[in-house]
C-alpha cells in the first residue's frame, strides 16, 4: 500500500511539471508571436508612408517642371496671393483683356449729365438721389390740397385734380415704400407746384425714369455733387465714390475699380512664382 501510495505522488508531481512546462512554452511562443506580428505592421506602415512620401515628391516635380496658367479666376489669384510671402522679379509682359471702348461721335455723348439726376416730361419735372425720387407737377395757381387726390402703392402711383383726368396714372420702375411717400403743394418762382417725394425701396443705384413708359435717362452721366457726399455715411460714401468713379473710367474706355483690382491681384501672383509660364494668362 505504501508503495502505490509512493506512485501515485511520483506520478502526479511529474504531471504537474509536465503541465507547467507545456504552459510556459505556449504562453512564450505567444508572446513572441505577437511581437513578431507588431514589427510587420510597423515594417509596413513605414514602407506605406515613404511610398507616399515618394508619389508626393514626383507629382511636385512634374508640376513645378511643366506648369502653365492659362486663366485664373479673382478668388483664386486672391487666396494664392496671400498665401505667397516672397516676391521675385516679374516675368516678361502678359497679355490683358482691355475694355471695349464705347463708339464715339454720338449726340448722346455730347450731351450733358442730367440736370438733378433726373430729367424732364411734358407733364412734370423729376429729380432723384440715390435714396429718393423726386416730382414737381406744375397745377393751377388756384389748386388747393384739398383739391388733389394722390395715392401710391409699391410701384403704382395717380395723381390728379379732383373731377379732372389724372396728371399721372402709372407705375414707378422700381419698388417704393409708401408708408413714407409724401406730397405738398408750393410756390416756386409764382408757379403753383405739387411736389410727390418717394423712398426707393432699394437705394444705392440710380432709376433712368420717374415713371415706367416715360422718357428714360442716361444713367452713365450721372455726376453727383461732391458736397453731398460729405452728408453720407462711410460705407454709403465710399459705394458712391465707387459708381463714380467706375462710370468715368468707362466713359475713358478704361479699366473699372474692380478690374484694376483682378490686374493688380494677378500681377503679385506672377511676382510670387516666376517659375511658371503666364504668356497665356487673360483676366476673366
């Protein structure tokens, strides 16, 4: 019995050890398994990025070798301008797009800008600035307020001495705001006048007649007074000062503000990369 007993503990002392080395041996096989995997990916991720690095460096050869700029818009001189910080000596000339110039000679050309930015019917007088509009009626010197009736709505107006025909029945060319249209009566040089002032519903551009169907005006002649200007706000002034100087430059047959602006933009684009070819460059 002691003897078996004795065999019994050999044998499972040995099985134990058999175990615990069978449990090492897989536990290290794993963990070297593992670390081996670990390097591969590295090895691969590496190989990937100087692939990329590779692909990166030839497509910007190729480009800087055979770039050419055949047009460009003003968004995009303007955010690659930006972007470039030194600046190289200018390539040869460009060729640019002139502005066509307007055919002279005509009778409208010669004629003067109009008077009060506005002009003249065969039934009242108009003015206008950028804000409002402006019409004098001549009626009897013997009309009284009582006697008008005028009315207006966005874009319909009628004026007219009650019991006769209207004077107008129309509509403006452009919207108004008739909460603050207004009309009096007054005295001007022993005429009896019916003044009907009106609010653009837009401002900032000039109407080329008072009522739709009526005698237009040339908007391009234009010339506002310089000491109404200093009456206007910054943003309001600088606007103006713009349409102004827009509508010289064009009666010149010269570059507008914003086209000098698209030159300007693209001539420090050149400067910035006087590696690539600009012989075909045009402002769009």
């Amino acid at each position: 019995q002691t003897f078996s007993l004795t065999l019994v503990l050999v044998r499972s002392k040995l099985l134990g050890q058999a175990k615990s080395t069978v449990n090492w041996d897989y536990d290290e096989q794993l963990n070297i398994f593992i670390e081996k995997k670990k390097e591969e990916e590295q090895e691969r991720i590496a190989s990937e990025k100087a692939k990329q690095k590779r692909e990166a460096e030839k497509a910007k050869a190729q480009e800087s070798k055979g770039a050419k700029v055949e047009e460009i818009t003003e968004e995009e001189a303007k955010r690659i301008a930006e972007k470039s910080k030194a600046a190289t000596e200018a390539p040869g000339d460009v060729k640019m797009e002139e502005p066509k110039k307007e055919e002279a000679g005509s009778e409208d050309d010669k004629a003067p800008p109009p008077l009060g930015n506005g002009g003249k019917t065969d039934k009242y007088v108009w003015t206008q600035t950028l804000t409002e509009v402006v019409i004098n009626i001549p009626v009897p010197a013997d009309t009284r307020a009582k006697m008008m009736s005028v009315s207006f709505g966005q874009k319909k107006i009628k004026a007219q001495i009650k019991g006769q025909p209207p004077i107008i029945d129309g509509e403006f060319p452009e919207r108004i705001k008739p909460d603050t249209a207004l009309w009096t009566l007054e005295d001007s040089n022993g005429q009896r006048i019916l003044c009907i002032t009106v609010e653009k519903f837009e401002g900032m551009h000039w109407w080329d007649c008072a009522v739709a169907g009526d005698p237009k005006i040339d908007t391009k002649k234009i010339r506002p007074e310089d000491s109404k200007l200093s009456d206007l706000d910054g943003e309001t002034r600088s606007t103006v000062e713009k349409m102004m100087f827009d509508q010289q430059q064009k009666s010149k047959g010269l570059p507008t503000s914003d086209e000098l602006q698209k030159r300007e933009m693209l001539k420090k684009f050149m400067e910035a990369h006087p590696e690539m070819d600009f012989s075909k460059a045009k402002i769009s």
